[in-house]
C-alpha cells in the first residue's frame, strides 16, 4: 500500500473494542435445553452471569478465555436454574388484542374494554376502567406501539405532576425528559441534564415512581451516591428506603411484565 493510503488508513490500535454477542446451548441437571447470551464486553472487569426477563447472559472481559467462561457457567448451573425457574413463576402475560382484559397502570389492574374503531387510541372508558380502540385488521406491532405511546403519555403526565413541587429547590431543571425501556436501571441522568426514566415505571405504584424521581433529580446536586446525596434524597422524599425496597422485591417481576406487553 503507497505511504499515502497508509496514513488514511484506519489504525486498528485506535479502533474502540466492540460487544461481540453469541448465543450458545447450555443443558441444566434437569435435562432443559435453554439459550444462553455469552457477551464479550470491553466494559466487563469480571465474569457475569445475569437472568432477566429476556433470559440468561454470560458476560466475559476482553481478555476471558472461552475456557474459562464455559467453568463459571457450569460452576453456577444450580443457581442459573432457580433464577430460570423464579422467572417462570413470575411469568408476565403478553397483550392479546381483544382478549386482554386488564392492564397493569400505577400499580393496579386496570379493567380494559376493546372497541373496534378507525385509529388505535387508548383512553378512559365511560363506565370506568380503559378503552382500547383498535382497527379491525390491525397489525399486533401497531397495536403494542400504541400500548407504548399510552404508557409514556401516562408517564410523563404524572412526572411534569410532580416536577413541579421539586425544581424550585434544584440548581436547573433536567434539560429533557426520555422514557425507554432500560434492562436493569431504572433511571439516569446524563452530564447535560437529560433524565431517562424506565418506562416499565408506569406500572409501578406511584410512591415507587416518585422516588425513582427524585433519586435522579438529587444527581443534579451530587453526581455520586455520597452521604451528601442521600441526604438530599431523604430530605425531599423521606420514604425512599422503603420504596428501594418495593423495587428490590418486585422490580424484576415489573420489568418482566411490561417486556411481555411490548414484545408482541
């Protein structure tokens, strides 16, 4: 290659290292067959193994070998198996249009009433509970987009409800507010002031919603998880410790819940 072309070539010392991803059999005592996400991430500093609504991941650090990951894997059957098995038991109904009859909303159940209409549009039904207009012929991709566009609107109609009691006491209000589906945070906030909020949020009782709130608000003061911080915390929601622990209980089985409604 001419000198030239060498030096607008790109130097692969200088290239970052990127997540490779593999899906590998693995077989419990029990004789089950499942599927297991092995993860190499240049982030990893150590051997990981993880469960979740989406199932089981093996994260490896760059410089694992495969040798390795494969011993931590099989060192942790016993425990993959329960955590395979508390998930089950936890198992979240997916949206059945039509046939779906209640909806998870704040922490409640809420009565769902399907009607047959032009658009997709959720809204309150006259005689209570939810209404849920759906095309005859429509796509279960539209109608979960819909679901999705009902929880965010709900979502941030009880967030700008609660910004305005805590952003007088802050030194700036979060640049903007985004709700997606996060797999294992609840929340965050980044250096320009952009708060996400996990959408699967909206589900939960609203106590657990407005703590995850103000916890993110308070790094607006304190970036860190200081004393300092948590000081700031328990000044504006007192409760916190006990709604840290709803989410310690029942935050995988929310998570779970809203993965279902959304995959279909």
């Amino acid at each position: 290659m001419p000198r030239g072309l060498r030096l607008l070539a790109p130097n692969a010392a200088l290239r970052k290292p990127v997540q490779v991803r593999e899906t590998l059999p693995f077989v419990l005592d029990d004789g089950r067959c499942i599927e297991v996400l092995r993860v190499r991430d240049p982030r990893a500093k150590r051997l990981k193994l993880s469960v979740d609504e989406r199932g089981a991941r093996l994260t490896l650090p760059l410089r694992a070998s495969l040798a390795a990951a494969d011993r931590f894997l099989a060192e942790h059957r016993d425990w993959l198996a329960g955590q395979l098995d508390a998930c089950a038991g936890d198992a979240a109904q997916p949206l059945v249009p039509g046939a779906t009859t209640t909806l998870p909303l704040r922490g409640d159940a809420v009565p769902l009433r399907w009607i047959l209409g032009r658009l997709h549009r959720i809204g309150l039904a006259s005689e209570g509970g939810l209404a849920f207009e759906t095309p005859a012929r429509a796509s279960t991709a539209a109608t979960t987009r819909a679901l999705r566009d009902f929880y965010e609107a709900e979502g941030r109609r009880d967030v700008a409800r609660w910004l305005a009691g805590y952003v007088p006491g802050l030194p700036r209000p979060p640049s903007r507010i985004v709700f997606k589906r996060m797999s294992s945070q609840w929340g965050s906030l980044a250096p320009d002031a952009t708060l996400v909020l996990d959408l699967s949020l909206v589900l939960a009782p609203q106590p657990a919603f407005e703590y995850v709130l103000v916890h993110e608000l308070c790094h607006l003061i304190h970036a860190d998880h200081s004393p300092a911080f948590w000081r700031e915390v328990e000044a504006r929601y007192p409760s916190w410790s006990a709604q840290r622990g709803w989410f310690q209980a029942e935050g995988r089985r929310l998570k779970a819940c809203l993965h279902a409604l959304l995959s279909g």
